[in-house]
C-alpha cells in the first residue's frame, strides 16, 4: 500500500529521442542522450539540413497533491459499500461463548459386540 501511494504521488518525467523514427534512448527524470547524429553532420559540413533525422519527445505525469479524503466526497453506494465492509470485517473477531457441538443431541451407539477383538486390530 505504501509502494502505490508513493508511486501515486510522484511525478513521472519520460524522455526519448527518436532518430529516423526509431526510439533510441528513454529516460526517466533525466534528459535523454541523443544519437550523436547531429555531431556527425555538423563534421560532415551538413547542419543546415531542412528536415532534421532527430527529434526529442518528453511527457510529465504529475502525481497528486491533495490526499485529503473527507466523507463527503464519497458517493452514497461508496459510503454504504464501506460502512458494510468494515460491519462484517469487525464481526469477524467477535469470539463466541461456546463453541457449538454438533453431535450434542445425539446418544453414542450402542455396542454389541467388540469390533476390535473380532478384527484381531491392536494399537502398539
């Protein structure tokens, strides 16, 4: 439960770059390195081209910042979802007095004859 909170909380930055439509590096809270294409066309004399092989993508996830949750802000069936759910959780440790015998009612069998004896079966 931790782990999702803080997860949930954290904002997520994801950078990639993209070097003729195949995604080279992704990152995460950093800057990706890029290809060294560029570089590579600066030597050759070639950095005015009009339509460049590299791009740089990056998205942010923001994480939460009110985690203040007041009875209020839940709906009525979430509100009676709960209050149901921690009824018949709590009911669950509520020891009993006595614990029930099933076969209290019941008289033990008569016996006839010695079972044992006639099966010749012995504990050691």
């Amino acid at each position: 439960m931790a782990v999702l909170l803080l997860l949930s909380t954290i904002s997520w930055t994801v950078d990639k770059h993209m070097c003729m439509g195949r995604v080279m590096d992704i990152s995460l809270f950093t800057e990706a390195h890029d290809c060294g294409m560029e570089e590579a066309l600066k030597v050759s004399g070639m950095e005015n081209m009009e339509i460049p092989c590299c791009e740089d993508d990056s998205f942010t996830m923001s994480g939460q910042d009110d985690l203040k949750l007041t009875w209020s802000d839940l709906d009525v069936e979430d509100q009676v979802l709960l209050i149901a759910f921690s009824y018949s959780y709590l009911n669950l440790f509520v020891p009993l007095e006595e614990l029930p015998a099933p076969h209290e009612e019941y008289p033990p069998p008569k016996l006839v004859r010695d079972v044992q004896i006639l099966d010749q079966v012995f504990l050691i």
